[in-house]
C-alpha cells in the first residue's frame, strides 16, 4: 500500500503543504477490520484518531434498553476520534466496521508531538474540528425541530448530494437508517411507501431514484 497517497486522500488534511504530509505515513499504522468489528468503545481512553481506506465506520451510541442511535457513518477520506484524542479523554461513542474494512490509525502521541512542531497543522486541525461541530449542530437541529417525513427527506437528499446522482443505494440497513433518523423502521417503510404513492421517489429494493426533487425539498424544508 502506498501510505503516502493514503494520508494525501484524508480530508482532514486537505490544504496542507507537500512537505507536511511526508512525516504523517511514518507514525500512522494501517489496521483491517472485518464486517461487525469493533474499533474502539464508548468510555475507553482514546489513545489516537482513524481515517478509513476502505469500507465504512458506524459511530453509535447504546441507550440503557439496548436501543442504538447512529450519530454518523465515515467513509474513505473521512477522519473521526480526533477531539477526545486532543482533549486527553475518553471515546464518546463505540465505533464499528459495517463493512470489511481498512483505516490508518493517527496514535495520539506521536500526532500529538507533530502538532506541537507544526502550527500550520493545528489550524488546519482547529478548521476541521469547526466543521464538524457545525454538522453536529445541523443534525441535532433535524432531529429536534423536524418532523420525521422531513428527516427523512433532507437524508435522502443527503445521499443524493454525496453520490451526485438521482438513483443510489441506500448506505445504510432501513432499520440503522431509522435509528440515525429518530424514528423506528415501520415508520420509515411508511413514509417510503408514501413519497413512492406520491410520485416523489422510485423504490426498488436499496435502491432509491428521486423522481420530483422540488418536492422533496420543499418536504424537508417544511417540517421545521
């Protein structure tokens, strides 16, 4: 594997200079994880931060009841478990593969020495903790003040966004999509059931076509 083009593919590291990424494939190790493994848990010290190569990572939280809620879903090029790794705590959530997987692991020392030698990398560092606070905020925003047909429609357009395409497959299992979403899944088969009736959208299996997208987003607007 070249380690090199792997860091440069991370997002997280996007506008550093070519001569700050050669130090970054020498402290990161490449771990592989099989379908339904574990990354790390909830409330263990978080000894450093991982971006995948390959697959995709659930982060989730598990309620007393044993009911889960999926706060997100990395995929190639995305980093996660950078802040309790900064912040010298614990992992907020478990996470797990969903899919086989390979991710380059940061140790939180040896990034951490490389951050105190390197200011233009902890503001690049200080830029993408921002973002995704703001995407952390968007979510509780939707989970609170939407109605769940409008949650359901802005994460529609969500995957359209990121798969640039009126026809994708759905990244998620219906029943994890509805606990990401707050809701259950017969409520979910539900509302897709109701945006099929309605013209909205095409169902065929995991796959998803959107057929009227000013309905759509004029659904995902209004639930507010």
């Amino acid at each position: 594997m070249d380690k090199l083009a792997a860091v440069k593919s991370v997002m997280f590291f996007d506008g550093l200079p070519e001569e700050k990424f050669n130090k970054l494939p020498d402290i990161s190790i490449v771990k592989k994880y099989r379908k339904g493994e574990t990354l790390f848990v909830a409330d263990v010290l978080a000894n450093g931060f991982f971006a995948p190569i390959k697959g995709r990572v659930k982060i989730f939280r598990t309620s007393p009841s044993g009911k889960e809620q999926i706060l997100h879903v990395f995929g190639p090029g995305e980093a996660f478990g950078e802040v309790p790794v900064f912040e010298g705590g614990t992992f907020p959530a478990n996470g797990q593969a969903i899919e086989p997987c390979e991710a380059l692991f940061f140790p939180r020392r040896d990034f951490k020495n490389m951050i105190k030698e390197d200011p233009d990398l902890a503001m690049k560092m200080m830029a993408m903790l921002s973002q995704k606070l703001r995407i952390l905020v968007n979510k509780i925003d939707d989970l609170s003040l939407k109605e769940t047909p409008a949650r359901v429609a802005s994460y529609l357009l969500l995957l359209r966004s990121s798969q640039d395409s009126d026809t994708f497959k759905l990244d998620l299992p219906k029943g994890q999509i509805a606990f990401y979403l707050g809701t259950i899944q017969e409520t979910l088969s539900r509302i897709f059931k109701r945006f099929t009736e309605q013209g909205i959208i095409a169902l065929n299996g995991n796959e998803i076509t959107i057929l009227d997208m000013d309905q759509l987003k004029d659904i995902a607007d209004e639930g507010r």
